[in-house]
C-alpha cells in the first residue's frame, strides 16, 4: 500500500474513533427508588421502560443499578456510570454536568397535613414568607440551595416516605416534593381516611421542571451519546411509544 493511502486510512481511522466510542453496546444508568417514575419493580416502571425504548433507538442496552441520590452523582463524576436519573436543572448542576433532553415535565408543590381535614393558613409568595415553619426535606436534591438562602428552618432526611409519615405526626409543617410523585407515596403509605387529610399550598415550587438525564461532561465521548440520546428520545415521542407508556404508567400526558 502505498504512503499517501496509509495516511488517508490513518487520518480516517482518527475520524472514526469518537463514533466508534460512542457506539457502546451498554451503558449504566444510576438512579434512586422514586415512584411512579421508578418503582422498587425496576423493570416495571416509567423510566426504565422509557429507557428500554430509547436503547432500542440508539442500540444500546442501559443498565439500572439503585443507589442512594447523593451517590449517583458521585457514580456520574467517577464516570462508574453515564448517566443519573431523573434530576433538574440547577445553576450549580450545570456548570459540573451535561444533560439530556427533558424525559417528563412535572410540577412540585409543598405538601402539609391537617388532623381534622381542613387546609389551614399556610400561603407564600416567596421562600423568605417559611421563615418560622419546621420544613422537611431530603439531601441532595435541587432545593437545599435555594432554603439555606431563604434562612429556612429544614430537617433533612433519606426519603420521601420518612418526610411524609413525619408530616402526618405533626413533627414537620410542610415538605415539598413532585406532586405526583408525593400523591402516589401518600396513597401507598396511607389509608383513604388519612389521605384526605393531605393537601397541597397553591403555589408550586417550581412548575412544569423538566426531569433529565444527568451526565458529566468530561465523560468519554458523552456529547455524542447525548445528541443520539435526544435523537431517540424524540423519535419514539413523535412515533406515539411515549404516549403509550405515559398511559400505561398512569402519568399524565406533558412535554
């Protein structure tokens, strides 16, 4: 072979190799029990399901492992995993991470509870108007941020389901996680007669946030899977698949 075509293969092979890494045949995917987006049936669950159709798209099989949040993003920064999900967007999260396409947009609210049934006084137009509640919260997630500026007064906990049992005794004035995520814990913790006695403050804290995949962005090649990620993603939005699994999950129909 001659010496210009060793240098024409050479200089195609130095082309090929980002395709070529972006091409995996598995990727890992960390997460956290978060229903009704990801159940402790992992298989049977929204995003994963989600997931097995985007793989499909792209070729790749995701692998779920279930780890506490704080540790998925450690497993994204170490690059043991591609991507966490679901998380939004911060100020802070995207100056260290990259991030796909929304997956599901929802609402989050605080949530308070009232013994006799009724829904008491609790009204805010800004964080700052809390001050003087008991405030329960998880680590890690987006809000920590925002109540420590607001000088909030917030015990933090592991789950949502802890915060919502501290909730109904009385130990914790308001909690604040995604509506629907909250109604459906509620519904599983509690019997009717105690359901009833939840409600939610009109303001949400934040509205129709996009939930993401959540990736470092000095992961090897990680750009590109994003950009075949998104494309994935939209196919099987405008082929109708995402529909079908938003109905099939009980969810409702937004993005």
């Amino acid at each position: 072979m001659s010496t210009p075509c060793r240098i024409l293969l050479f200089a195609l092979a130095l082309m090929l190799m980002p395709v070529m890494a972006s091409a995996q045949t598995s990727l890992v995917i960390v997460t956290n029990i978060y229903p009704p987006y990801v159940n402790e049936d992992v298989k049977n669950s929204f995003l994963p399901a989600l997931f097995d159709e985007i793989g499909k798209e792209m070729g790749v099989k995701f692998v779920f492992r279930i780890l506490p949040w704080q540790r998925c993003e450690q497993e994204i920064s170490e690059f043991a995993a591609w991507g966490a999900i679901p998380y939004r967007k911060t100020d802070a999260r995207e100056k260290q991470y990259a991030f796909s396409d929304p997956l599901y947009l929802q609402d989050s609210h605080f949530f308070a509870y009232d013994p006799a049934g009724r829904k008491p006084v609790f009204h805010y137009d800004k964080l700052t108007d809390l001050q003087g509640l008991h405030i329960g919260g998880i680590q890690g997630y987006y809000y920590e941020p925002w109540f420590a500026k607001a000088d909030l007064d917030v015990e933090y906990t592991h789950s949502e389901e802890q915060n919502f049992r501290r909730l109904q005794l009385g130990r914790i004035d308001l909690f604040s996680t995604a509506t629907t995520v909250g109604w459906h814990i509620i519904g599983q913790l509690f019997p009717p007669e105690e359901v009833a006695k939840f409600y939610t403050l009109e303001k949400p804290l934040i509205a129709g946030a996009g939930l993401h995949l959540m990736t470092a962005k000095d992961y090897p090649d990680t750009y590109l899977l994003l950009e075949r990620f998104n494309a994935a993603l939209r196919e099987i939005k405008q082929n109708g698949t995402f529909a079908q699994l938003v109905d099939q999950y009980g969810l409702v129909m937004r993005y």
